[in-house]
C-alpha cells in the first residue's frame, strides 16, 4: 500500500534457499518522481537503511560523481523496467553496510528525486490509514463479520477480537461499556476477485488518539490484535 509518498518494501534474497540479501524497490510511482528507464541513480547504504537519489540532468562532473559515491560506499546505478514496472535493484555486498537481513521490513519516504528506506522494528506490519483495510486482516484472523473491540490512547489505537463474538453480543456489549472500548464488525464486500474487509475506526477513536482521518498509520499485528501509531520518522532515521 502506499499512502502520502510513504510505503513499505522488504528486504528479500537472490535464490529461494540462499543466503545473499537482495532489495528489489518497485512502486508505480517511481517515474512520476524523475525514476524512469534509463535514469541514473546514486544509492548510498545507511545504517539501518539506504537513500537513492536521481542524478539523471544537469551532472557537472560525472567523474565527481563516481568518486564521491564510491568514497561513501555507493553505487550509480540505473532504473530498469520489467514486465511488472520500474525497478531500483540492490544486493549481496552492497547492502553489507546497511545491515539489512532477508525478511527485513523498511519503511519508505520519497519526493521527486529522493528516496529514502529505514528498516522498521520486527514483526508483522502493514500500512494503512484508518479505514483499515486489505487481505491481510484474513490472516490476523478479523475475517468478514468478525467481532472486535477497539481501544485508544494518545498516540496508539488497538483492535482486539473477540471469537464467536456474533453469539456473544450480548456479554460483549457489557464487557465494552465497562471498559469504555467501541464493539465493531469486520465489514466487508463482494468484488470480482473475492472478498475485500474492513474495519472504519470510529471518529471518537481518532480523537482520543490524536489521528486524523488522513493520517498514515503502520498496523503491527498477529492472530487476533492489531495495533496503529503513526510511524516516528524521526526515530527511524529519516
């Protein structure tokens, strides 16, 4: 998903039973900021994360360039374009600095010209904004018409689920007032490929959270709980 010039992309390997990790950064948006087939690019790895940057007009010195990317342990590089679309592609020995390990999880910031990759804290993570919504949800078990409460606090919302939470409305409906929680449904809707759910957080959530209805949030979940915050750009690095 990608919200507000910000996305999320893994850190993956070169052969499925290998060793040797590999980044692949595909996004629809890249030729819209200046990354087109062709296009020259300078990635510098980070610790923890990388920058590519376009360097595609105006070069004084291409020479410069190459010796000031090499001194800081990059590469140039060039965009190409696959069947699926524009690719920034990095692996093996350049990633080395950065630190990154397959099944690593970045968080993505970009502008026209500029983007920047940090790796996010362990465990499973999608973004969203508060109308949560993607297949995923099936596999943190809030599948269509499950039953859930919700929970906020400044800065953090949590969604809980409660099992055969429809035959137990009535108990749940107590247990919801006395905790001061809101009780939702997993909506949901039919569409040529399946079935898409989601969960719209109630207004007075956000409140309490201090989120916006625009706001990006990142979704950290496993079987049966999600949590939102909003992504602290500023501890990640960026």
């Amino acid at each position: 998903m990608d919200v507000n010039g910000v996305c999320l992309a893994n850190i993956t390997r070169i052969k499925r039973n290998g060793s040797d990790p590999r980044l692949v950064f595909s996004n629809k948006c890249l030729p819209r900021m200046g990354f087109t087939s062709g296009a020259l690019v300078q990635y510098l790895p980070e610790n923890g994360g990388m920058t590519f940057t376009l360097f595609n007009e105006n070069i004084p010195s291409y020479s410069d360039l190459y010796h000031d990317t090499k001194a800081k342990n990059g590469t140039l590089m060039q965009v190409y374009c696959r069947r699926d679309g524009w690719q920034l592609c990095v692996c093996s020995a350049a990633l080395g600095p950065t630190g990154l390990q397959y099944g690593d999880s970045l968080i993505v910031r970009y502008e026209y010209g500029f983007i920047r990759l940090r790796k996010l804290p362990k465990g499973a993570v999608q973004l969203v904004t508060p109308h949560v919504v993607g297949k995923w949800l099936t596999v943190a078990g809030f599948v269509p018409d499950a039953v859930l409460t919700v929970a906020a606090q400044l800065g953090t919302i949590t969604c809980t689920l409660h099992e055969n939470g429809i035959e137990r409305t009535a108990e749940l409906v107590k247990y919801a007032r006395a905790n001061k929680l809101q009780l939702l449904q997993v909506q949901h809707s039919k569409y040529k490929h399946g079935v898409l759910q989601w969960i719209d957080l109630p207004k007075s959530c956000l409140d309490i959270a201090g989120f916006t209805p625009d706001d990006t949030l990142l979704a950290t979940y496993e079987h049966g709980f999600i949590q939102l915050q909003k992504p602290d750009f500023v501890g990640l690095g960026f």
